[in-house]
C-alpha cells in the first residue's frame, strides 16, 4: 500500500471523528436517515480528498 493511501485512510478518520462534533440531524427531516448518511459521508469525502492532497503535497515540498 502506498503512502498515500495510508494517508488517506489516516485523514478519512480524523474528519469522521472531528464530524461527529457536528450535529447535521437538524437539518434534515425525521426518518430520513439514510440521506443523513449519504450527505455525511459526501462531506467527509469532500474535505478528506484536499487536506489528503494538501499534506502531501507538503510533505513532498519539504522533501526537497
């Protein structure tokens, strides 16, 4: 596995865990559940991908 994967997997948990801070349940109606959970996971996608990029790129500037 490379280290960019690993990293990937390291930042998919920190923004699970720093969203479960947040209560996004307000915001959708009752018994919608399963939407809930799609939105959530987009979102954790959608800030997972550029801090992921953020931190490798760098790590690979300060390589040099």
């Amino acid at each position: 596995m490379s280290a960019k994967a690993i990293l990937y997997i390291i930042v998919f948990v920190f923004t699970i865990w720093a969203l479960d801070a947040v209560n996004i349940n307000i915001i959708f109606k009752k018994n919608r559940v399963m939407q809930a959970r799609i939105v959530y996971l987009l979102i954790t996608i959608s800030i997972v991908y550029p801090v992921t990029n953020f931190l490798w790129d760098f790590f690979l500037l300060t390589k040099k």
